[in-house]
DNA sequence: TGCATAAGCAGAATTTTATTCTGTCGATTT
DNA sequence: AAATCGACAGAATAAAATTCTGCTTATGCA
C-alpha cells in the first residue's frame, strides 16, 4: 500500500503537474537520465495511484461556464443510516467537488454553471430532488483570484 | 477575444480533459481526422486561452497532504482601497485556490497541509500576519466524495 | 559471509508520433 | 470572377515512445 517516492520520483511529479505533456525525452534531458528510466517510473507513479490522471485544464468562460458557487448542504437524514445523499450530488454533471465536512450530515459543494439562473434551475431540479436535504447555503464566487491543482511537493 | 468552438473542438477539450496525455494520432483516429489537422486545432485551442494548461492529479496522500480545508476569511479594510490580501493568501504555497466571494470583503480559502497541526501553524505563521483579516472560520474536510477538475463540456 | 535475486538504470533497436510542408477544396471577400 | 483565407489530407522528416538486453548495485536470505 505504502510507496516511498524519492527525489527523482518527486522531480518528475513536480515537473509533470506544471505539465502534463511534457515529453518523455525532456524529462529525461532534464533529469539527466536515460529516456526508458525515466519512463519506467512514470509507469510505477500511475501503477501505484500516486499519478492519478492527466487533465486539461480548460477556460470555464470558453464553454460557457460563467458562474461559480460554493453550495453547503445540511441534509436530516435522522436515522436514514449513511445516505448515498453524497453520491446523488456527485452524480450532477455541474457538480465539480463534493465534500463531507465536519459538522452534523454536512457537505460542501463547488459547482459551475452558465449563469445564475441555470444554478436556480439546477438547484430546483435536481438538487432539491435528493431526499434528506434540509437546508442549503449558497455562496457565489465573484472572482477567482488563484486556481491551482497543484499539490506541494516535498522537497528532501 | 471571442472564439467559436465547433463540435470538432469540443470533442478534442472532452477527450483531452479526460486525459490529457492522449496522443495527437490517438486523438486524430477517434475524431477519424488527420493529424495534422488536429494538431492545429489543438494549438489553436491552446493559443486562444481556451486550453489553459495540462496537469498532473496528484494523490495528495502520496505526498503527505492528508488534510483538507476551507477557510473563510473577513478582511476588515475600511478604507484601504482593494488592497492585495488575495494576492497574499495567494503566494501562500499550501493555499490552492482563492476565490473572492459575495459579502463585505470575503474570502474563500481552500487549503491543504499534512495534517491539522501543521494547518494551526500555518494560520498562525502566514494567515494571521497578512494585514486586514479579521476573522477567519475553517471548515475540515473529512472525506472528498468527488474531485473532478472537469468541466461539462456542452454537447451540440 | 557469500550467493541469489531484484531493482534501477543506460544504450541500442524498432515502432509510433510529432511536426512541417505542400496542395486541394470550398467558402468568403472584394 | 479573381483573390484570399481557413480547414484539411497526405507525404516526408525529425523526434519520441517503447521494448529489450545487459550491467551494476542493493537487498534478501541461507
């Protein structure tokens, strides 16, 4: 379960998070190792899900995604025993994160959409919909100063 | 500023944010295209700030960032115009996303450290020191039941 | 301690890709 | 109608990915 990542392998991490295309050869170049060392452990980071995806990261306004919110949810499952209220929430495309927060039955969402009336169409349609949701507390994202998947690497 | 995405250039963001490794031939021989022919839209798509950049999901325990938090942060500047607190929590490494949110001058915070104490002491060592914030109330995360840094590409 | 095994790597060979270039076709402009 | 532009295919070339072989050094184990 356990995978002890040394510095090359955070090396790699590092400069593979700034980007995700970078090539096989320049990491190598860049490491200064042979091209099939390098490729071999790539292959071990994604075998042992310390690489969990590739993504593109792609500008929310360019396909419309204008409106961005931070939803928590209080859901009243009293005895309903775990709920899969969470995994009903995750199912809604718009729906980016959701996170079970501290707090009794809580969770946070993020969610983009168009505008703001297509959040209020959503939140009516389908949200609403979910059994056990007592109470929900919009915030709107006016703008978003940082964004980074990035996670810190660790440097030894 | 503007820019037109055709059904050609959707399907390449869908399957790119899928995975952003796939290669150019891999993607020109499910759109049935040339390579060539993709590869400029890509580039297109890259120039035009509808792809922004390509990233590597890292699994945060693999690295020892097991804790997860969002922090709401008031800052208190009466007058001292739009002054850079965003900008700061911003630099913070830890600090992956700000967003500025509705309310008089808030903040919305999301963090990730090693564990809670190392989350007090960064609050206590950074947060704290950056002028104007008045108050600050952090929500932990016990469980991400979804992280999905995708977008809904819209299906014409 | 000493042998057996496995891990990590380099280097070369081979298969695939990326990238560039040229020319076609159709739509738009003038 | 001629000129121009955009989008694309196809071919050629440069570069990369991938595989394989062995070498070297840890690591395990008797």
């Amino acid at each position: 379960m356990e995978f002890n990542l040394d510095n090359i392998d955070l090396a790699i991490l590092e400069k593979m998070q700034a980007n995700a295309r970078i090539s096989n050869a320049d990491l190598a170049r860049e490491l200064s190792m042979a091209p099939s060392a390098i490729l071999e452990r790539v292959k071990k980071l994604e075998q042992k899900d310390v690489i969990r995806r590739y993504t593109t990261a792609i500008n929310p306004a360019a396909i419309q995604q204008k409106l961005l919110a931070f939803i928590f949810l209080r859901s009243s499952e009293g005895f309903t025993c775990c709920s899969d209220t969470a995994a009903q929430l995750a199912a809604i495309p718009e729906v980016q994160e959701v996170h079970h927060i501290a707090g009794e039955d809580c969770y946070l969402v993020k969610v983009r959409t168009t505008d703001a009336s297509s959040l209020m169409s959503l939140m009516r349609s389908k949200m609403q919909k979910i059994p056990n949701i007592a109470s929900t507390k919009t915030t709107i994202v006016l703008e978003t100063v940082k964004e980074q998947p990035d996670l810190v690497i660790p440097k030894t």
